[in-house]
C-alpha cells in the first residue's frame, strides 16, 4: 500500500513538472509565432537572427528579461508591487490542474490519468482561480501608483468581470448536455455515442455540433478573459503608454506576458475539451489504437487542437481592429448575455423535447 502511494505521488509530481515546462515552452515559443504571424499577416519575414527561422529568439528574450534592471519606483508599495505579477503568473499555471490532457495510462494494472486532479468540479474551479488572476492585475496596477498602470488595471478588472457572466452560462449549457462539471467526464462523453443519436461517429461526438452559439460566446469572452485584441483596452499604447505593467521592467513583467500567454494555452485548452472533443480521436478503434499508443496519440491530437487555436487568436489580433471602451461593454452586456441566456433556453428547451 504505501508503494503504491509513493509511486502515484511520484507519478503526480513529474506529471506536475511535464506540464508546467510544457505550459513555459508554449507561452515562450508563442511570443515567436505571435511575430510569425503578425509578419505573414503584413508581407514580412520576422524573427530570423536568433538561430534557424529565429528560433531561439524566445531564449534570447528571456535572457534580455532576467538581465535587465530591476526597477521599482519609490513611490511604489513594494510588496504589492512583487505580489501583483507573483499571482499572475501562479493563477496562469494552477489552471492546467483539471485539463485532462489524454485517455488514462494503464502500468501493472494500475490506472494512472493524464490529469493532474480529477476533481467533479472541474469547471468551477477553472472559474474560481481565473477569476484570482483579476487581483494580480489589479494589485500591479494600483501598487505601481501610476495613473496609466491603474486605469489599464481598472479597464482589466471591469472587462473580465464582465465576460465572464456569459462565459458562465455559455459553460452551463455544455454542462447541461453533459450532466457534469467535471472536465474529464465532458471530454469521455464527447468520445461516445451517436452525434444527434442517429449517426454512430466513434469519437466525433462533439459539443460543437451541439452547441455552435455556445461556442462562439465562449471564444469572444475568452479573448476578453485573455486581454486579447481586439479587447486589449487595459494596454492600449496610445492611450495608456503601456497599460497595468508601465511601471515594470525585468522578470515581473516578464511574469505578466508570460501568464498573457499562459492564460491563452489554457484557454485553447479549455476550448478544444468542451467543445472539440479533447483528446477523443476519431475512428480511434479503427485505426487500431489502444494502450499507450492511444494515450499518445490523443494527447498530440489535443496539442494539435490547442494550437490551431492559439494561432486563430494571433490571427484575430492582426486582423480585426480594437473596439473602443464603450463598445466593447456594449457587446458584452447588451449582446453576449442575452444570446447567452436565449443559448441556455434553448439548450434547456431541446433537452426537455429530445
């Protein structure tokens, strides 16, 4: 018995590590292809001195990161000061915990899940932590006492608490469908069944097909929830030199870009498990994948997902142009509530019928 323990909480704790470096690489590798990206999108190359394709450009900037000066203005609190992008980046990491991240591992008989903690709240405490980060932009912002940094944080607290109302009930109408709030019994479901109860899709069973309106409420609140174009009001440059962390310089703002992205990963994450089926492939059985092979392969097919969506978050930002203040609370309490609640009803409504 005590074996067994040591080794599940050995096996926990390099899961713990696996996905933290993983979290860490995709965050540094997506301020590369955000300039990838952005290049394409403007007819020019980007990155290309720091190694082959410019590569290692995202090491050389976090050397440029660690190197710099520290600075913290004398009018600053300075314990908050630290705290504010400490609690960024931790919040940004703690919400990997409840992903499930491929189908369950089987050595000696005994189970291991490719999650860190199978919680049957798993959304809730998605919501619960996300909604800690709000006080690390806030707590920078205003301990910076800086009047930009306290607007933007201000700009960042208001548009977050606001999008995360039809967030919410974009998730409960999935959470409707599925019985559960648990993420790892959301992805399993997707993975079975009959799509519509008539067509035997093994593995297709998506949350997409059921929920088209749910899932476009849930990716613009999720760009919001991000701070993402074209809702990045809280950093604006032209209006507020550089937002909540004009003050910082060397890691602590390297802490608030790194949890930016972090916050995008989990959030590509989040989308493609309630959505598109998580690690689910289709056809799994017929292409004759069991064992680790399967667990492989769907945790790749996940990655694969996740980063299709994090390129279509750098596609909208080079792409679509920021919205003024006023018009992105417009959109977000005159039409994303009242689509979300008619997306609720309706889902409430088909569930009665069918």
């Amino acid at each position: 018995m005590l074996l067994m323990t040591l080794t599940f909480l050995i096996y926990k704790i390099l899961l713990v590590l696996v996905i933290f470096l993983i979290s860490l690489g995709v965050a540094a590798y997506s301020t590369w292809g955000e300039r990838k990206v952005a290049a394409f999108m403007q007819d020019r190359i980007g990155p290309n001195r720091a190694g082959p394709w410019g590569l290692l450009q995202p090491i050389a900037d976090g050397v440029k990161m660690f190197t710099k000066e520290e600075f913290i203005p004398a009018s600053a609190n300075k314990f908050l000061f630290i705290l504010g992008p400490s609690l960024a980046m931790l919040t940004a990491c703690l919400t990997s915990a409840v992903i499930p991240w491929g189908n369950s591992l089987i050595i000696d008989g005994e189970v291991f899940d490719l999650q860190v903690a199978d919680i049957n709240i798993g959304i809730l405490y998605i919501f619960a932590v996300v909604s800690l980060g709000v006080y690390g932009i806030m707590i920078g912002g205003w301990a910076s006492n800086n009047k930009y940094s306290l607007l933007g944080a201000l700009r960042a607290s208001s548009q977050m608490i606001s999008y995360e109302i039809a967030m919410g009930l974009a998730i409960i109408a999935v959470v409707l469908l599925s019985g559960s709030v648990s993420l790892k019994d959301i992805a399993a479901q997707q993975g079975t069944g009959k799509l519509f109860g008539l067509v035997d899709l093994p593995g297709f069973n998506w949350n997409i097909f059921y929920q088209p309106l749910g899932f476009l409420i849930f990716l613009i609140c999720a760009l919001a929830e991000c701070n993402r174009a074209p809702f990045d009001l809280a950093e604006c440059e032209t209006e507020l030199v550089g937002g909540y962390h004009t003050e910082f310089s060397s890691m602590k703002l390297g802490f608030f870009l790194f949890a930016e992205y972090i916050n995008m990963f989990i959030s590509a994450a989040v989308i493609s498990t309630l959505y598109f089926g998580g690690y689910n492939i289709p056809f799994a059985e017929s292409l004759g994948l069991s064992g680790l092979a399967l667990s492989l392969a769907g945790f790749g097919f996940l990655f694969a997902k996740i980063i299709f969506f994090i390129f279509l978050f750098m596609w909208i930002r080079w792409t679509v142009p920021r919205f003024r203040y006023d018009q992105l609370m417009n959109l977000g309490w005159k039409y994303l509530i009242p689509l979300a609640i008619l997306n609720l009803m309706l889902t409430g409504l088909a569930i009665t019928i069918f």
